[in-house]
C-alpha cells in the first residue's frame, strides 16, 4: 500500500515523466566503465578533480537550502539538511586524501564548461527568489543521480575495480540511499504546500538537473593530454 501512495508524489511523478532523462544520467557510460571494470584511470581522475571543485560549490548550495528551511518546520526537517551540510565536510577530506592517492593536483584544476555550467545554475539556486520548494527538490535530485548511479557498482555481478570500491561505497551505500529518501520527503512535503507557480518552477528544474548531471559525466569522458 505504501509503494502506491509513495508513487503518488509529485517527486516520483516527475521521474516517471521524465524516465529516458533519469536513465541517461544515472546509467551513463562512465558508471557502466566502472561497473564492468573497463574504466580509464585518467576518466576516473579527470571526473574527481573536476567534481571536488562542483563539491565545493554544493556546500554554499546546501547552506542556502538550510536557511530556507521554514522556522514552523518540525526540528528534524532542519537536522536532515544540517546532515548534509555537515557530511560535505568529510566529503572534502576524501576528495583531498584520494586526490592524494590518485596523484591529483586539486588546486591546479581548470574547471570546464559543463561544471561551470552547472556551478552557475547552483547560484541562481541560492537566491533569495528561489523557493524552499524548488530548492530542496534540487538538493534531493543532486544527491539521488550519484547515488542510483554508483549502487550500480555495488550489485552481486558488478566488476568494480577494487580501487574504485571505497568511492562507489561512498554514494551506492545503503546509509546513502536512506538520505535520499529523507530528502525526498522533505521535497514532496514542501512541493505540497507550494503554489501552482512554485511547483512549476521546481518541475523546470528538475529537468534542468537531469540534463546537467548527464553533462557532468559527458565530460569526464574527456581525457586532457
Ligand atoms: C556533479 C555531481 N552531482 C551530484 C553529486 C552528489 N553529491 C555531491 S556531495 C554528495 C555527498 C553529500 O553528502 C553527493 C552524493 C556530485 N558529487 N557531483
């Protein structure tokens, strides 16, 4: 009974509308790599020194979903986000020791067009005019693509490279997965108090996500000489 309700939310809605685009972006050929153990180091290096600096981005993003929290909300809506925020910060160690280990140079990285594009998107989110609605849907969305992706890693027949096991562990893990549905119904509560306008805007970012996560991976398939 529950799945069929779950199934009425307009989070669960909007992905059955928009099922191509979700499969695109969470079964990319650059998770497919990894998950037949047929991945390019460089493609893997090249998306994590790329995805540190989106990473860093994400926190400002997350600070601002956090302020947009409603004070009349119940207090475990404001620890849910609050967690997020708190997990990005040993989010950034990782990325600073496995760029350690990879031999990646974090602060040389020049950032390419899709990432700044998509850092670009990030800040309109974090205005003022962008609605708690709109913006925690977008803060769910952002963490569910990884992590449906990289559970992918993780099946029975998966050959994930044993290097890359610890970072597919990070986003395909169970734990993970519970965050996102925490999120979601966060998004699905705030979509049902928000106005027709509100969810309208919030629908168009969805789509908008989608398509710049589906870019993100694009470019790590690019391997600089
Ligand atoms: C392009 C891009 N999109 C989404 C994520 C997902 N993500 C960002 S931070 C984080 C952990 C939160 O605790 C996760 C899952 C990413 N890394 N890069």
């Amino acid at each position: 009974m529950s799945g069929q309700l779950e199934n009425r939310t307009l989070t669960a809605e909007w992905l059955r509308q928009n099922h191509e685009l979700y499969t695109a972006a969470t079964n990319h050929s650059f998770i497919k790599s990894i998950r037949d153990g047929t991945i390019d180091v460089n493609n893997f290096k090249h998306w994590m020194e790329q995805d540190y600096h989106f990473v860093r981005e994400l926190v400002r993003f997350v600070a601002s979903v956090l302020q947009k929290v409603p004070r009349n909300a119940p207090e475990h809506d404001l620890d849910v986000i609050l967690g997020g925020l708190t997990a990005l910060e040993s989010e950034i160690t990782w990325f600073r020791k496995e760029a350690n280990f990879w031999q990646i140079f974090l602060e040389r990285v020049t950032l390419l067009q899709p990432n700044k594009d998509y850092c670009e998107f990030l800040k309109e989110l974090e205005r003022e005019d962008t609605p708690y609605a709109a913006a925690v849907t977008a803060f769910w969305l952002i963490e569910l693509v990884y992590c449906a992706s990289f559970m992918s890693c993780l099946e029975e027949d998966a050959k994930t490279p044993y290097e890359l096991v610890s970072t597919v562990k990070r986003w395909g893990s169970p734990e993970f997965h519970q965050y996102t549905l925490s999120l979601k119904k966060l998004a699905d509560k705030a979509l049902e108090n928000a106005s027709d306008a509100e969810q309208k805007q919030a629908q168009k970012i969805f789509v908008r996500i989608l398509e710049l996560e589906l870019k993100f991976w694009d470019m790590a398939g690019f391997v600089l000489g």
